[in-house]
C-alpha cells in the first residue's frame, strides 16, 4: 500500500471519488468486495475525505445504570436503536467485542468512550469505533474518583486523522473547596453551605498522558445528563438540574457557567431537559408547561439563545392524539423532581431527539416531519430503563483506532 | 422573391477542430470549448491546429459534446430545469460499458458537471447491490486496474 500511496492518493482519483460518495454504512459494507476495495476503505487520506460533517444519526446507545450501594453498581446492557432504517430495531451485546463490561461514557464523530464497569480490579477507560471494532485502552487514572465525569472530545474535522487519530479525554471532579457562612433570614443563625468547584483533568492521546488544568470553575449544583457534549471545540454539560450549563473550552482552557434559557422561576411545574450538538453549536431541548423548546445557543460570552423552534402543549398533542393523549395535565402534574417525568427528551443530535413518553420510546425531528416515530417500548431496553439512563447518538464513521 | 443571402455576422464565429482518438473531426464552438475545461486550459497555446484528444473514442466525444451543447442551452435559458433534468436522466439511462466510458472521459476533459452526474448514477447504482455483486461489476473493476497500472 505503501508503495501506491503517492498515485492513490491524488486529488482526482477517480475510484477515491466515486467512493467518497457513497455513505459510511455502504462503504463499511462494501470493504468485503475485494481486497483493492478493503485497502482503499481503509485507507486513512481516503477516510479522512470520506468524512462528511453531515453524517446522519444512525441511532442512540441506550445503557441504565442502577446504583446498588455507593461502591457497587450493577450496569445492564447496553442497547443500541436503530434509527437511520425503516424497520427499527434495538441490538443488545453491541461492545461484546470490548475485553470487559462498560459502561458508556461519551461519542463523537464515530468514537465512542466508555469504562469499565464496576467492581473491577484494573479500571480501564477504552476508546473504541463500533463500526469497524478497533479499540484501544487507558487505565483509569489515580488521582481520578471512579464514579467521575468523562468526556471524549475527538472532531476529525479540526484534527485530521491522516497520520493518526488523536482525541482528548476531560474528566470532570466535583470537589468540596470549603465553607461559606450565609445568613438565614428568619433565625438570625449563620450556616455553613459546602463550597464546590469542579476541576478538569485532560488527557491527550499524543502525549499518552493525563494532566490537571490550571482551570477550576466554582459552582455548587451537580452535573445532570447528557455529560460532555462536544461541539466546536468546546465540552458542555447540564448541571443544577439542567437549568445552567457547565463549559469548558479546550483550546484555551477556560471553564465558565452559563445560565440556560429559561430560568426556574419561568415554570410553575418542573421541566424536562436536555442538550445535544447541531452544526457545531450547542442545542437545548426542554419539555415543560409552554410546550417544547429548541433552543440555540448562539454564543456562549454573552450568552445568547436563540429559540429555534416551538410548538405548545396543544399543538403537540393535536400532531400526536394517540401517543400525547391529556399532554397539558401530565406535564402540569410534575411538581417535584422526584416525580419521575411523563415525557422525557433523553438526547439530541442533528434535529431530531429521542424522547421517552411514558413507556416508550419516540423519536422526534423537529422542522420535517412533526409526527413522532415510536421506535421501542422502554421494557426492551431493560428493567430499570426508566430511571436516568445513558443515551447518547450515534454517527457512523471509518475512523481507525490503533492499540496504544 | 425574398433575399436569401445571409445576413454577415459582426464577426465569424470561433471554432476549434477536436479530432478523437479513431480519427473523428468535431469542429466546436465556443460555448462548448468553455466546458471542456482540460481543452480550455490549452487553446492560446494551439492556436488554429486541431486538437487531438487521445484518449477518447469519436462515439463519446460526440456524447460528450452534445451534452455541452445542452446544457449551454440552458444556461441561455432556451431550456427549463425540469427539461434538461429529464434530458440528464435519458442521458445516463445506458449501459454499464458506456456509461463507464463516459464517466472517465469527462473526468480527463473535466467536464465538472457531467462528470458529477456519471458518477451520481454509478453510486446509485452501487447502493442497490450487495458485496458480491459490486464485484461482478467489470466497468468498477477495471477502473482500479487501470488506476494501479498509470502507476
């Protein structure tokens, strides 16, 4: 291969070009066609200009995980659902061909992060494309809490993969920093609230090598779902209980808080959210008495959203009589968060969002078609389905990963 | 009785002598040159020879130049877009062996456009077939062949 390389890979070749168009999927497919063909597909200059932006959502991996007690947790498959076909259908066993049992961290771009799960003696973090099983492995670093917070931030887009496929890891660590003494009105009394900040330890897979940034961001509230969502070099994550975001700009380094559109103080009943990339900006899909939002964010100093698409409690229910059935009351009935929510948004990418409604799963796409599409019931995805799961979509790409 | 002399035109029109590879003479005017990209590049250069196109046979240079002319057409608006789609369609609707051929000379005349549609229709095709069959497909084939041998 080696040898060919300098007449292959020409800018006009014309196999290079006819292949290029064809879709991941079809070129994963077709590496069986014969051994030109596999060398061609495999080929990372051929990968690197086969790679679209515009990659469809082929689907979502869908994990619970049950906390037993606080050093033992039980994770259930995970599952995959299949949406990019017509007939949908939800795999289970997907990363068998990983050594141990994980537990999904984050995917971008085709690669997806996970860990192993708990107990295990020698906790690995692995980095792995499903598409075409390569994986590689790290341990799991020292000075890092096992239950953390890790996100891949991998964009062969503004680091080509032509030599190789570099990718970073943030882990995420909430830590105590100390006391605050706050006065409560009524009893005249100081209390003590508990000061948190969260710190960043990142690792480069060039370097091979984890370290702790200068970079800390003060913030008492928790991270909620949908951790580490990558989008133009910046990692974001809800936290206090999704009406703030947490970022953390890679390039330079800096952490800050941004509030979310709406504050709490909008909703009389408690929401739903989540957080997903589109065209490379961060997108916020939220459920509550108003109806359904998608909001943009269109930058991130000021911060400015900008609400993208709407549709009330009504309209919703009048697309979707037999699914959203009394939508306004069962939306209006969630006062608390221990409440667990009617309907669900559990991850977005790309317009379109998986939703959890009731005992089912839906996929929405906000624009074309304003019908949901009910793609599985929750029991298929596991006993415990209901409770805060791990969703994250899925785009297809070739992209190889080598053994460290 | 009607004057049947024509009328002189402001100026004579260019033309620019193509002759195929099997020796077949395609005087062209401007308007077509202009999308042959590969023979634009070469004109101040030729001046009034004819250009030999080596590598393409007199059936597909014909082709090839027709489509030019179409689409020049359009461009002027003598067609509409639904018009030269349905036209493009027809175009294409050959076999595999012609189609090929077509897919390569416009890609060595650098017909950007038609070179675009043939290999739109090519992966088009592909989509529908397994493995096995992409295989069987001789045209493919041999264009990765001849990819290794230039080298």
């Amino acid at each position: 291969m080696k040898k060919m390389k300098g007449h292959w890979f020409a800018n006009d070749d014309i196999p290079m070009n006819i292949l290029s168009r064809l879709s991941t999927k079809t070129l994963h497919l077709f590496k069986s066609v014969s051994k030109d063909w596999l060398n061609l597909i495999s080929d990372r200059s051929f990968i690197s200009l086969q790679l679209k932006r515009s990659e469809p959502v082929s689907g979502f991996y869908f994990q619970e995980v049950f906390q037993w007690t606080d050093d033992e947790y039980v994770d259930q498959c995970i599952s995959y659902i299949n949406v990019g076909v017509e007939r949908v259908n939800v795999w289970c066993n997907v990363l068998d061909f990983l050594p141990d049992n994980v537990v999904v961290l984050s995917l971008n771009n085709g690669l997806l992060c996970c860990r192993t799960s708990f107990p295990n003696s020698h906790p690995m973090i692995y980095v792995c494309n499903p598409l075409n099983k390569q994986w590689r492995s790290l341990m799991w670093p020292n000075n890092i809490a096992k239950d953390c917070s890790i996100a891949l931030a991998f964009d062969p887009f503004r680091d080509p993969i032509d030599v190789s496929t570099d990718f970073k890891l943030v882990a995420v660590s909430r830590i105590e920093e100390g006391y605050k003494q706050i006065l409560v009105e009524e009893d005249e009394e100081e209390e003590e609230e508990e000061e948190y900040s969260f710190f960043f330890d990142i690792y480069s897979s060039k370097t091979r090598s984890w370290r702790r940034s200068k970079e800390c961001c003060k913030c008492n509230h928790e991270l909620t779902k949908n951790r580490g969502v990558l989008a133009d070099g910046i990692l974001y994550w809800l936290v206090g209980h999704g009406y703030g975001i947490l970022m953390f700009d890679l390039q330079n380094e800096l952490s800050w808080l941004i509030p979310g559109p709406l504050p709490s103080a909008e909703f009389t009943c408690t929401p739903e959210m989540c957080i997903g990339e589109s065209q490379d900006k961060l997108c916020y899909v939220i459920i509550s008495e108003h109806g359904m939002q998608l909001w943009i964010l269109e930058d991130q100093f000021a911060p400015k959203w900008d609400l993208k698409f709407h549709a009330s409690l009504d309209e919703l229910e009048g697309e979707n009589i037999a699914v959203l059935y009394n939508l306004e009351e069962k939306i209006r009935s969630r006062l608390s968060r221990d409440v667990i929510p009617w309907m669900d948004p559990l991850s977005f990418k790309d317009g379109v969002v998986l939703l959890r409604v009731s005992a089912a799963v839906y996929l929405y796409e906000f624009g074309t078609r304003r019908r949901m599409k009910k793609l599985c019931d929750v029991s298929t995805l596991g006993p415990k389905a209901m409770f805060s799961p791990i969703v994250v979509p899925y785009t297809m790409s070739l992209v190889p990963v080598e053994q460290a | 009785m009607e004057n049947r002399e024509t009328l002189p035109s402001p100026e004579k029109e260019k033309l620019t002598t193509l002759m195929s590879l099997d020796g077949h003479i395609f005087p062209v005017e401007e308007a077509v040159i202009v999308e042959l990209r590969a023979i634009r590049r070469l004109l101040p250069a030729a001046g009034d020879a004819t250009i030999p196109i080596s590598q393409v046979t007199g059936q597909i240079l014909a082709k090839i130049i027709d489509y030019c002319r179409k689409h020049n057409d359009h461009k002027l608006n003598r067609l509409r877009d639904e018009e030269i789609s349905a036209w493009d369609r027809h175009f294409v609707d050959v076999d595999e062996e012609l189609l090929f051929d077509l897919l390569v000379a416009s890609h060595f005349l650098e017909v950007k456009d038609l070179f675009y549609l043939t290999v739109t229709t090519v992966t088009d095709t592909m989509k529908t077939k397994s493995p096995a069959q992409v295989g069987n497909m001789d045209q493919l084939r041999n264009l990765f062949i001849s990819n290794f041998r230039l080298d």
